[in-house]
RNA sequence: GGAGGGGUGGGUGAGUGGUUAAAGCCACCAGACUGUAAAUCUGGCGCUCGUAAGGGCUUCGUAGGUUCGAAUCCUACCCCCUCCA
C-alpha cells in the first residue's frame, strides 16, 4: 500500500505540541486541525459554503449511517462523498466501530464483525472489517477508519482485553484489504488504538497498532465515561508511544478545555459531535466557559453571545434574539448556534497552531484555562477540591 | 330582568367525598450531552425542619355548614362568561 498522494509534515513543535500538514488528493490541512462531524454526510444544519466559511478545513461523515442511508452504491454512482455533499475539501469517513458502542442493545458483536439491527427499519446487517473497509472505499473518503471495536467505559478488563485484540485482528483485516484495493493510492488508512483505561492495555495495543503501516494513527475509545484525568492520562500515554512521523488521531474528542489538553499531548486531529449537538440544546462555547443560553436571565442581553466573537452569529444578532429563538423553537436559533460554536472550536485551534508555530503555546495553553470553566459537575468539583487542598495546604 | 356556565397551585387545565400537596402541558430552575438512533434526555418546581429517611404547616373565589374525612356535598356572599329580553 502507498499513499501517494497523501502526507503527513510536522512542521514545529513546543513541547509535546505539534504543527503539522496533511497532504489529501482534495486538498491540505493544517494541524492540529478539528473536523465538524457530517455523519449523515452533512453538518446538520448547515451548508458547506458555511462550514468552510467557519474555518473548517475537512469533515468526518460516518460510513455506516451512510450504508444505511442512502447506502453506498447510491453514493459512489451520485460521484462519490466530495461530490454528493458539495463538500470540495478533504473528508474522513469512520467505519461504524463507534456505533457497536452507541447503539447498545441494537448490536452484537462476535469474531467476524458486528451486527447491527438497523435503527431505521430494523433490518439485520453484519460489518465485517472487510466490508467496513469497502464500504469506505465506495464512498470516498480521503482517509478512512479501521473497524475497531469501541467499549464502554466500566466494561471488565477481561472485556476490553478481548475487544482490543479483535481490533488488532480486525485491523490486519483492513489493513490487508485496503492495500489489495485499487482506490488505495487515493486514501489513506488509520489504524486505531484501544484499551479502555488499562495502561497495560493500551501499552499492547500501541505495540500492535504500530506494527502495521498505516498513514495515521487513532487514540479510540476515550470519551466514553471515564474521568478526564484519566483521559488526559491514555492520551499522553499513547500518544507518546505513537510514531512521530505520522498523524496523531484523537476520535471523538472534544470539548473547548480536551482540546487544549489533547494537543498538549500531541495529538494532531480531532472530531468531535459535541459543539453541533450541544449548539442545538442551547448552549454555547466562551472563553470563560459553556453557557446554556436559554435561561430566562438571557432574554434580554443586548450584547452578542460573546464580546470580540468573529462569528457569523455574533456579528449580527443579540443574545436575547438567540434566546427567543430557541423559546420558540425557531429553525434559526440551530444554524445560529451552530455556528458559534464550531467558529469558536475552529478559531480556538487556529490560535492552538498559531502558539505553537510561536512558541507560546503553553502561555496560552494557561490562559486558557484560567479563563475557561466547563460546566461540567465532575470537573467543577475537581477544581473545588484542588482549591480546597491549596487552601489547606 | 330571565336562562345557563364557571371561579383549582406563576399560566393553562384535569380532578366531582378518602389512595390529592392536587394529573398533563407551558413557564421557570438545575444537570447531562465528546468517532451524532439526539432541534434530545434527566431532575426540581406551596412554605418549612432534616445530610437523608422522613416530619410539620398552609392551599383549590370568600365565609359558614354537613361529614370520621371536602377542591369535591349544602348555604350565603363576591366575581367572571354565554345566550335571551
């Protein structure tokens, strides 16, 4: 297999922090870069002339949403992902591995693959790692996923134990498969780690993954329920053991503050759902933290969603017309949202590149903190607890 | 003037003798959301004591009454609505 028209330059690094370049056959893309999630090969509500004016450089859609729905030949004859979604920049599918972990009692997993109950009709369907990997192919995509298998979090060691080396025999699977294609030239392939929150685990699973010559290389299976000290804990651990020539991949994550810490850990690519979903339930990303907007105490702010936001949304409208837009359930009050948020996702990494490139990027890595607050309960009673003991102590 | 209907917690609106501090919805408050089965979900929402389990107090227009027991039955009064003159 050889990706001859995909690369990968690291171009400075402070600390553990990279800056980096991909090389797609539909364009470049400057790391550490967030792709906005197009699962069903759209960011939902927006347009792609949007999104790109957001700043977004490349989309994840998801391969098995798209299996479903439209399915795949319907997309390879429509021309392909780029073309179907007008989306002209570079597009990283995932596989479906995710979905053996969100869709819960809707599939069951064995040796061969997953099998999954459709949750549009019902209907029965087996992803085996070589249809997950045709599948991509068929769509598109300039870097595509291994199937893994994705654990929840509490799962017994012995599980996960078992899950990740059926992800290591699944992604000899993909790897075998894809480099036998004749699209391969055109894609890229990322093989993925797993582990859950064992060290150890996560220690064989480098070791494996990293065995095997792919183009990139995924941290999978974080995000899902542990604590983020533990997180941030696999993600520096793995990341160390990751190949420094190659694309560092953190799947699924994240939110304004895992970004920051992620990057700090090395990691070069990111996706995440959460901006969008949580754009449409109202709230909304700001330096100094997450802010559900739809209190009644908004109703009548005058100002933008945030002071000194290049936003489309901030630009033109008030916080008090957001919030009476989603009062009333308006359309507008989703794309307005939206927007803000991933042009604050967007733009935090942007700045996240511009410091490392200068060297400061672990002043503004402190900045960041001290100004941003989740909202997070865990995390905030974390930090109460930090403040107590300093206090104590 | 005549006939009829109705007044329930912030709003709307169920409830017509006990299991009702009173459904549902809205509003309000809080929380969650991380490779999207999500424009979704969860909790709270009379006052008060308690960390909790749980306890106390006050509520269904107003005032009386019947009853072991009333938002529910009776009487009077106040107010609102509809139709007919």
């Amino acid at each position: 297999m050889t990706d001859t028209r995909f690369s990968f330059t690291l171009q400075h690094q402070q600390g553990r922090a990279r800056a980096g370049e991909l090389v797609t056959p539909h364009g470049r893309v400057a790391t550490p870069v967030f792709m906005p999630v197009a699962t069903q090969a759209t960011v939902k509500s927006l347009t792609p002339e949007e999104v790109l004016a957001l700043g977004a450089q490349m989309v994840l859609c998801n391969a098995y949403h798209l299996y479903l729905r439209p399915g795949v030949e319907m997309v390879a004859r429509l021309g392909g992902l780029h073309r179907f979604m007008a989306w002209p920049r570079p597009t990283l599918t995932d596989s479906g591995g995710f979905q053996a972990f969100s869709l819960g009692a809707l599939r069951q997993v064995d040796e061969a693959g997953i099998r999954f109950r459709s949750h549009l009709d019902g209907s029965l369907h087996q992803f085996t790692p070589e249809l997950a990997t045709a599948n991509q192919e068929g769509l598109g995509a300039d870097i595509i996923m291994c199937f893994d298998q994705c654990i929840a979090y509490g799962a017994s060691k012995e599980e996960v134990r078992q899950a990740m080396e059926r992800t290591h025999r699944w992604a000899l699977a993909c790897h075998r498969t894809h480099a036998a294609s004749p699209t391969a030239a055109g894609q890229a392939l990322f093989g993925i780690v797993q582990g859950g929150a064992f060290p150890d685990l996560r220690a064989e699973s480098v070791a494996a993954i990293t065995a095997i010559p792919f183009s990139g290389y995924a941290i999978g299976g974080l995000a899902v329920g542990e604590d983020k000290a533990q997180m941030y804990e696999i993600t520096q651990q793995v990341a160390a053991g990751l190949p420094a020539g190659r694309p560092r991949y953190l799947m699924g994550v994240g939110s304004p503050e895992d970004l920051v810490e992620s990057v700090a850990q090395g990691v070069d690519m990111f996706d995440c759902a959460l901006p969008t979903r949580v754009a449409r339930n109202g709230a909304v990303f700001t330096r100094r933290g997450r802010v559900d907007i739809t209190a009644r105490r908004f109703a009548e702010v005058t100002g933008p969603l945030e002071d000194g936001c290049d936003c489309y949304t901030c630009g033109h409208f008030t916080t008090a017309y957001l919030w009476h837009l989603f009062r009333a359930r308006e359309l507008l009050a989703l794309r307005l949202a939206s927007i803000h948020n991933l042009r604050f996702i967007l733009r935090l990494m942007a700045e996240v590149r511009q410091a490392i490139i200068a060297d400061r990027f672990e002043e503004f890595r402190r900045e960041f903190h001290d100004a941003y607050r989740p909202t997070n309960e865990a995390v905030r009673q974390a930090q109460k607890e930090r403040w107590l003991k300093a206090r104590g102590g």
